[in-house]
C-alpha cells in the first residue's frame, strides 16, 4: 500500500520543491497538501493534480491534527517556528500504534547556530566553531533556549519521549539555501536573493563589517534530495535514517563568507553594467539592518557545520556549488526591480 503523505508549505520556496521532488520520484505516494486559499490551491492543482487539497493555515489546528491522524508520514516545510501547528500535528501522529507509527520530518534551520553572534551584537567577524550532526549531536539538539527555532525543535524532540513507539520525528536542518525552486509557488530563497536585491537597488555591493562571517549554504535541490530519502526511509518502517534524539539532519555542501558572496556579485553585475563598480564597501550591522531587516544577522553572523548524518547513513551527495548561481541570481533580481527584461519582454517589444 503506497504511504500517505502530509505536507505543509507546498507553495513556499522549501516545500514546492521537495514537493516537486516527490511527485518526480514517487508518484505511487498518496500526497495531500495543506493550502492556505483557493489562489494557492489553483497553484498546486494546476502543476500536480493527483495531489489532494486540504485548505487551512497553520493556526487551523483541528485540520492539521487530522490531517496527522490520516497520514503515514507528514513533511512540516511550512514553519521552523510555529509552535501551535507543531503540537497539533503531533497530538495526531499519537494516534498511530506502535505497529504503524506516524513520521513526522521537521524543517528547522541554521540560523539556530548565529545564538552566540547574535547575543553578543557581533557581527562581520569570522568564527572558528563548527557544529556537526553525528559526534556532535548532543550539543546540537541541547543549544540554548533562547537559539532561533529552538522552542520547535525541542518539542519535535520531545515527541518521541511523550509518545513512545507511536512517533517518530527527524528534523532537516538547511543553512542559507540558494537557487531556483521547482514548486508551483514561491521559486525564491531569501539571503542571497535580498543581498543581490539590496546591492542593485544601492548601486553599490557590501559587507556588513569585515565580511569575514561564514556560513554554509545549499542548494534547494540537493536540500529536496535529503527530505526525499528521509521521507523513503519513513516509508520503509524507518529504512538506514536514525529518528527521535538522533534524528536531526543538516544539510550543507560548502560553506562562503559572506564578503567573499558580495565580490561574485559585484562582480558580475558591474560586468552587466548595473552597479558603477565591483568595489565592495563595509556596512554597520545597523546600515545592513536598513537595507533588509535582520541584515546584519543574516549577512553578518556565523552559521557553520557539517552535515555528516545525511551522506553517512542515507547516501545523500550533494552536487550544487553555490558561485555557479551568482549570474543566474544576477538576472533574475535585476528583473524583479526592472533593471532588465526577461525574454518575453524583450520579444514583445
């Protein structure tokens, strides 16, 4: 019998492309989608219509707990943070039997890693500490409470305890993601994209501080491939995946700086001619925070480790490298602000 699959943020950036991901590889799944309204569902329908539509948002608990009721396994892409929809979901995974728990896979993120930069207002400095989800699990899913995602994660970890052998949870820890999604949504991501945006709109590029901060990164397509094993190893009674306190998966295939992530751009946008030069000027964390809000954190903090879990016991192999997207990424804010024409524009005249 094919499993019966449960997502959430099926027209967002994550979910619409480990949506597209599973529909490619298993259509046999039996998927259903929660959408917000009749705008969104159009969107999914008009892409995968073997997909069953559940309308609702995240605050619709009843919804969500039966929705976790009647699923195999439910895929959470929507929130990192929304902690009443966790908790629904949950209270109707709990009503699987241990003979045929419910799987639950969590979208966190690495911004849980920035606690220390954050909490001490550094920003733009390098750091040499580096987190890892096998010898370093312990310290992973034990970070202060006051870490972004944090109170999520630790009632995705805590359900396992609540409920024993009748849930069973992961949680995909992606860092700064990038590329082009395959949903029928949202294709965007959000940190590369917005310093691209705010470089163009400035018409100069720059680094908050000395831009010496790091984090690793991924593509959303390699980040897709992770959630698609997971969702296989749940479906296979659990499969080579580890799950509850030893459930937590990052997903990286290299790390950038991110003065080094505004040279590429200047780079290649002042070779487009769209900024007067590809000099990079140093920011305030307080200046960053005017162009995009959370800029100094998002471009200024530190957010490193290594995904070790995922290739080890999944065969999950990662194939993106991140500098071969900045002139794609280029094109494609330079349009959103008008600077350019797409094809068709171009084509009607």
């Amino acid at each position: 019998m094919a499993p019966k699959i449960f997502l959430t943020g099926a027209t967002g950036y994550i979910g619409g492309d480990a949506l597209f991901h599973l529909v490619e590889n298993h259509p046999e799944y039996e998927l259903a989608s929660l959408v917000r309204n009749s705008e969104k569902g159009a969107q999914v329908a008009s892409q995968y219509a073997s997909v069953r539509l559940v309308y609702g948002d995240l605050d619709s608990e009843q919804t969500l707990e039966e929705e976790a009721r009647k699923a195999d396994i439910v895929l959470h892409c929507a929130s990192a943070d929304h902690e009443g929809a966790l908790n629904a979901i949950i209270r109707g995974l709990a009503t699987h039997s241990p003979q045929n728990p419910g799987y639950l896979i969590q979208t966190s993120g690495t911004g849980i890693l920035c606690f220390s930069d954050a909490e001490r207002k550094i920003f733009g400095e390098a750091s040499t500490k580096v987190y890892d989800d096998w010898e370093g699990i312990g310290e992973v899913t034990s970070l202060p409470d006051f870490a972004a995602h944090r109170k999520a994660d630790k009632i995705v970890l805590a359900a396992a305890t609540n409920y024993p052998s009748r849930v069973r949870t992961a949680i995909v820890c992606p860092p700064c993601i990038y590329g082009k999604g395959r949903g029928p949504g949202n294709q965007r991501s959000i940190q590369m994209p917005d310093l691209t945006n705010s470089i163009l709109k400035e018409k100069k590029a720059f680094q908050v501080g000395e831009g010496l901060a790091v984090w690793t990164n991924i593509h959303v397509h390699d980040l897709s491939d992770c959630f698609l094993k997971l969702v296989e190893s749940a479906a296979a009674g659990g499969g080579n995946a580890t799950w509850d306190q030893e459930g937590y998966y990052f997903t990286e295939d290299g790390e950038h700086a991110w003065g080094q992530m505004s040279k590429l751009i200047a780079e290649d946008a002042s070779k487009k001619n769209l900024i007067p030069t590809d000099e990079v000027v140093s920011v305030s964390a307080e200046e960053a925070d005017r162009f995009r809000r959370y800029g100094s954190y998002i471009w200024g903090a530190n957010s490193r480790c290594k995904a070790i879990r995922a290739r080890r016991l999944l065969g999950w192999s990662p194939t993106k490298v991140i500098k071969n997207e900045i002139s794609e990424l280029v094109d494609m804010e330079a349009r959103s602000l008008g600077l350019t024409q797409g094809h068709a524009a171009k084509a009607a005249g």
